[in-house]
C-alpha cells in the first residue's frame, strides 16, 4: 500500500465519535479499499474532558484547530463542527493550508458553496460532502457520478427525518402534532428547539445542495419557497386518509414545465411554460398530498427517501436513515477512501460544482408552479357560502376536482369545516383567490392548503 493518509477531525459530537470508531476499530478493511491506510492524526473538541468513544486516545485530543490544520502530517480535514460561522473559517483555512476537506456541513454549502467551491479550486483541493444530504443515503454520489449521462427532471424528497417521524405519527397512531413533536424529542428524533426541521428549514438546505448538483443552479436557501409542518392540525390527516392521500414534507425540483405523474412519466404538475428559451427550474419544499401508493408515502418514521427522475434512466429511489451517528459516519468514512484512492479528486475537478460554468438554468418564481391543491376552510354553515367561494376561484380559472363537507349537526350553527381539491392551477393565482376567500365576512379562520402530488 501507498503512502498513509492523514486525517484531522473538527468536531467530535455524536457524528464524529462514529467516524473515530469506524476509522480506529476497522482500519483493515478501510485501508483496503482506500488502497492506503487511513490515520487520525487529531481530534479538536471545544471540551477535552467530555467522555467519548473509548478507541480515540487522550493523547489525539486537543483544542486547538490551528495545529490541526498545520500539521504536516494531515492531509484531510474532516469539518464536523456545524454552523457557518466557525465551521467557515475551519474550511477555508484548511484548504488554504493544502488539506482536502471532507463536511457534512449542509448549511455552509447552501449559504457559502460558491466561496468554498472556489477556494478549493484556488488550492487545487478537493470537498467532499456525501453525508451532507440524507446521512447514510448515497444520493450526492448518485447523482455526481451514477446519473451523470442523465439530465435530471425532476427531484421528490424526504429530507428531514423529524418532520417524518412526526407525519407518520400523526397518520397512524392519531397522534397530535404537539404529542408528535414531544415524543420525537424524548427519542432523540427532534432537537430541544426543533425550529429549523420543522419550519422546513433544514430540508431547504439539503434541497440548495440537491439542485446545484442536479441543475447547477446556485440558490440560497431563503430564495426557496418554503412551508412546514407546524402548521397541519389532525383534522387535515383525517381529510387527507378520506381523500385517499398522505402529507408528507417533500423537497421538491422540477424542470421547467414539469412534474411528476408517479410512474415515471410527466404530466401536469411543474413551471408553467416559460416566456423566454432559457432552461428553469422551481425549488420549494412544503406539505404534499401524496396518494397512499406513492413510493414517497411509504416512507415511515425517521428514515429519509429521494426519488429522481432522469431523461434516460427514468424514475430512481434512495431510501435509508437520513441522520445518525453511524449512518453519517458511513458517508463520511466513504468520502475518506474516496479521496485515499484519488476518485474524489478527479470527480472533483471535473463537476465544476458552485462555478460559473453553470448548466444555463434559471430559478422560476414560485408563483408560476403549478399543482393541484388541497383547501380547508371553516366556514358560516348558511346558503350561499360555497357560491361565493367557487365565483371566487372561477375568477382566477381555478376549477374544482372535489369537494368534502360532512354533515352539520341540527343544533350546531358554527363554522363548519369545507374541503375542496383543485384542478391544476398556477400557484400564484390561486394564493390571489386565497386572499378574497379569506377576506369573506363567512370565513371564520384562515384557508388552510397543500399541494397534491398528482
């Protein structure tokens, strides 16, 4: 075997104690097929005497990133710090010293890719980031390498293993969305402040790394049009399983003109057909009506799922756990013989990621998407209510597919809820609608919609 590869560690939280076990309990098989032993050479941590994984000897840790990166016998720094604030500077230094950098960072790529990407390039160095997106799932790989004679249509996601866990809760055991969010965070699903996974936050990230690589497109994560789970209430889970239907939160991408019709082909749902010659793309991540055959919908607890559409391979699914200390691991530890054997650098240099040297596409505003939608109001139970309603959506071309409205009880006199499901409509239009239904005197509390993934 070849020289020995040097490895410094940034972080030693949950991810990077399972880097340091797979590096330090199984160095033979690594060696192996990295072709060259892998080393931790240092381990820097914030607090030296917090207890970790009895393979990383005292003797690796330090606090001190400078000599880290400096040290002559390191050749790659694996950034496991989070954040894009100090996690910035680790990167950049490192590159600048003359070390490869390996991150699972997802928030630095969307927020300072082209930065990063442009250093690296500077230093001739490499980033590898395989566990940013979907933890042990390997769809940065996929599509980088395995889906490189493709051009990718479109991208359907499940991206945040704490909002699916609490979905799927919701779906199957009746569960509240407070009960949901309470028992994901006793099980360590969800964090103290679940903010930034439940408010759609974290997928937009992930989803920012997806398109670059898919579409070359450079979007920051607040450029994504983004709705999350905070808001659906169980009576939506119950209308949604009447309808025949689950929500899911999805990451979704879609080529200009198009969207997904589940059976690889493409039909309605997707950009409306743009003005110019120019290629685009429309990004957000939301709720979605997904019917119960839906591979996506299948999708339960914390795992995460990614289904692709390609121009020639057609439909492909990368399902597995999307976080965790060992699934993460896995992906970083494969970046780290990626770079032993030398394929990083050569797939590296030629992906042109975060460059100027973009695919031509354009980020379509989120207004021109078009989809079905699901619309829950409350409304007065009194003649003409759904009148005034359905003038309203006529008067932005909006048809309706269905409608659902249980029976009022005799004595009620309340507001009652209404369900109805569009035809395929420009996203835009029908927030115009939205916006006089919610005015009416009879609507007794703001709509309520999703998208429908058909």
């Amino acid at each position: 075997m070849s020289d020995t590869l040097g490895i410094a560690l940034v972080g030693c939280g949950t991810v990077g104690n399972g880097v340091a076990n797979v590096l330090l309990s199984r160095p033979e098989r690594v060696a192996q097929r990295a072709g060259r032993p892998l080393a931790l050479r240092r381990v820097v941590v914030r607090d030296p005497a917090k207890p970790r994984d009895p393979l990383v000897a005292r003797d690796l840790i330090s606090t001190d990133i400078r000599a880290a990166i400096h040290d002559p016998n390191v050749h790659v720094v694996v950034e496991l710090i989070g954040g894009t604030t100090v996690a910035k500077g680790v990167v950049l230094d490192s590159l600048a010293a003359g070390k490869h950098v390996v991150t699972a960072n997802k928030a630095l790529l969307a927020d300072a890719g082209a930065e990063v990407f442009e250093a690296a390039r500077k230093a001739e160095r490499t980033v590898c980031f395989e566990a940013a997106v979907a933890g042990g799932v390997p769809v940065i790989r996929a599509l980088g390498e395995s889906l490189a004679a493709n051009q990718v249509t479109a991208i359907q996601a499940i991206l945040n293993g704490t909002s699916n866990f609490i979905l799927t809760a919701m779906a199957e055991r009746g569960m509240s969305y407070a009960a949901a969010l309470a028992e994901a965070q006793k099980l360590g699903f969800a964090e103290a402040d679940p903010t930034l996974d439940v408010d759609g936050s974290d997928a937009a990230h992930k989803l920012a790394v997806l398109a670059q690589i898919a579409f070359g497109v450079t979007a920051k994560p607040h450029e994504i049009a983004r709705q999350g789970i905070d808001t659906i209430d169980a009576i939506d889970i119950g209308f949604a399983n009447e309808l025949g239907y689950t929500i899911k939160l999805l990451a979704e991408a879609w080529t200009g003109g198009h969207g997904h019709a589940g059976n690889g082909t493409k039909q309605s749902r997707g950009t409306a057909p743009a003005d110019h010659g120019a290629p685009t793309v429309a990004l957000h991540v939301a709720p979605v009506l997904l019917r119960h055959t839906d591979l996506l919908a299948q999708v339960r607890g914390a795992y995460n799922a990614v289904l692709v559409y390609g121009d020639i391979v057609g439909e492909t699914l990368y399902q597995g756990p999307g976080a965790g200390r060992m699934p993460t691991a896995s992906s970083v530890v494969a970046d780290l013989i990626d770079l032993g054997v030398g394929r990083a650098q050569r797939t590296f240099a030629a992906a042109k990621l975060w460059s100027r040297e973009g695919r031509g596409f354009t980020v379509e505003p989120p207004e021109r998407v078009r989809s079905r939608f699901y619309l829950r109001l409350q409304v007065a139970d009194r003649p003409g209510v759904l009148a005034d309603i359905t003038r309203i959506l006529a008067d932005e071309e909006i048809s309706i597919s269905s409608l659902v409205q249980h029976e009022a009880a005799e004595e009620g006199g309340g507001p009652v809820p209404l369900v109805i499901v569009t035809h395929y409509a420009a996203t835009g239009r029908f927030r115009k609608a939205l916006t006089r239904i919610n005015a009416l005197s009879t609507t007794a509390a703001p709509a309520v919609f999703f998208s429908m993934g058909d």
